[in-house]
C-alpha cells in the first residue's frame, strides 16, 4: 500500500465517526488505525456511541 500523502488529523476521525469521508481517505484511515491500536479503541467507542445515540 502507498504511504499516506498526508497525516490523520483529529479531524479526520471524526469525518471517519460521521461516515463523511470519501472512500479513498476512508481506506487511508483505516491504514492508519490498523496501526495504532490505542486511537482504533477510541475511535470504536466514538463509533460505539454514535450508534447509541442514534438508537435512542
């Protein structure tokens, strides 16, 4: 896989939470979580939340 051409901000896990993101940086994304388990456990629980929400 090519190497990112730029850095995952804050933002753009949040864009990633939203599911407001285009494909091509999604998959970027998840590059980057893969190798970062502690922002991937974040990222899930924001994930987990939203579902949460929506839910209620």
């Amino acid at each position: 896989m090519n190497a990112m051409l730029d850095p995952v901000t804050d933002a753009d896990l949040d864009a990633y939470v939203d599911d407001q993101m285009e494909v091509a940086r999604r998959i970027e994304v998840e590059a980057f979580l893969s190798t970062q388990p502690e922002v991937a456990a974040r990222v899930m629980s924001d994930l987990r939340t939203r579902d949460e929400l929506r839910v209620a």
